[in-house]
C-alpha cells in the first residue's frame, strides 16, 4: 500500500511549479493536489472557490520565506522578487 501523501510534499510540489512557471494559479494547484496527494487536503471556501488546505499553504509559506505574494483577484501566487536555487 502506498504510504499516506503529506502536506509538505503537496506544498513543494507547488513550490516547484511556481518556480518552474512563474505563477501557480490556484484552480491547477486545487486541481493537482486533489488528484495527486487526495481530497483530505482541499476543500470549499465561504466563498465558494475550492481552496487549499492550511496546513498546505503553511508548509508552502516556510518554502517561499516570503517571497511569494498571493493575488485575491486573479487567484495565484506570484514571486514577490527574484528566487536563485
């Protein structure tokens, strides 16, 4: 049986893409995550837009340190200033 996926493996995964891609729109992360790593770690706002689970977005934060800003009304993170790894 495959071992459980956890949150910070689902919020490196969005680390990756962001810093593959630039921006990481919110729909491709609900999107990918539920597919990839299960439900457990997306569900549906007040607003009704599928989101991401917190502890996901905290482990995203530690690996972003900042540097990525999220837009309230195109809905995906972008970098804040410039990543060098």
């Amino acid at each position: 049986m495959e071992q459980a996926r956890t949150a910070e493996e689902a919020a490196k995964w969005m680390f990756d893409r962001m810093r593959d891609a630039g921006v990481l729109y919110q729909e491709e992360a609900v999107a990918h995550i539920r597919e990839h790593y299960g439900e457990r770690f997306v569900f549906v706002n007040e607003n009704g837009h599928a989101s991401i689970d917190k502890e996901v977005k905290k482990a995203f934060k530690k690996l972003h340190g900042g540097k990525a800003a999220w837009d309230r009304d195109a809905f995906y993170w972008g970098w804040t200033s410039a990543i060098k790894g």
